[in-house]
C-alpha cells in the first residue's frame, strides 16, 4: 500500500496517530475531524497516499467518494443532521493543509453558523463568455 512516511493520514491509517474511526472499508477510512466546523464534522480518506483531487486515481476516487456518502447517511441518521456538505480543498489556495487526498462530510443543524465562503452575484457575461471559450477551445 503506498504510504508516505511523513504523512500525518498515513500514520492515521498505519495506527501510529490516533482517531475516532466512524467508518471504514478495505480501502477507505473515515474519522472525526479534530477541528470541526460541527459537530460530527468527519474525514474521509483513502489509506493509499494520494496528494489530492488531480494525481488520485478515478477508482480510489470512487471508493473515497461511496464512503463519503455512507458517512453522510450516517451523520444524518444518528446525530439527526437536516443537510450535509461535502468539501474538497485541492491545493494550499484552495486551504488544503493536509496533502493527502480527503472528502470533509460537515453535517448541518438549524442554527450551525456556517456560511457559504463566497456572495452569489451575477457574473460579467463576457468574462464567462471568455472562459467558456478559454476550457472548450
Ligand atoms: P484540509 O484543510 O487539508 O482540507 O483538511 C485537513 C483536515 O484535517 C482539517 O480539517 C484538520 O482539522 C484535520 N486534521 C489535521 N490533523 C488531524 C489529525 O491529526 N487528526 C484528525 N482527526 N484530524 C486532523
Ligand atoms: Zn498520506
């Protein structure tokens, strides 16, 4: 399985760290996160080392990805959650920390504090415009 020593996931999966495991399979493993944005808040990883979203492999991907929603089922069955995000951040900008590829599942309550990161405003059309014909050229 491949590991990178000074990773702290992979420690995680390797059981040198330790962590509140809530869900876990021949290639996935989820636990609670240590700094939750709710209660509940968990990570859900691969136990292969992958940097993140553009170097892991499509069916480790789906593993991570079907994992993700059984914990998500489960944040909402057992700590009665009334929605769910799932977040990706894929590179230091994007306030990836930890480089070891990683679904968060963020239960939602009522009254959680939580706010989208960004204000909904309509976009320049020429500028979108510009960018679609920048991706599809
Ligand atoms: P990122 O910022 O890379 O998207 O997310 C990394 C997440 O891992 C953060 O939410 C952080 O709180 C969590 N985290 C970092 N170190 C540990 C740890 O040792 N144990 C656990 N359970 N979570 C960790
Ligand atoms: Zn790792």
């Amino acid at each position: 399985m491949a590991q990178d020593p000074d990773c702290i996931f992979c420690k995680i999966v390797a059981g040198e760290l330790p962590s509140l495991v809530v869900a876990e399979d021949d290639r996935t493993i989820a636990f609670l996160d240590v700094n939750p944005a709710t209660p509940g808040h968990t990570v859900v990883i691969p136990k292969d080392h992958h940097r993140d979203l553009l170097t892991i492999d499509d069916d480790v991907l789906a593993a991570t990805t079907a994992t993700a929603r059984r914990v998500a089922a489960l944040l909402s069955d057992r700590l009665d959650a009334v929605g769910v995000n799932l977040l990706n951040n894929c590179g230091a900008q994007a306030w990836q920390t930890v480089f070891h590829f990683h679904l968060h599942v963020v239960p939602r309550y009522a009254s959680d504090p939580l706010t989208l990161p960004w204000v909904p405003a309509p976009g320049d059309r020429d500028e979108i415009t510009a960018t679609h014909a920048t991706l599809t050229a």
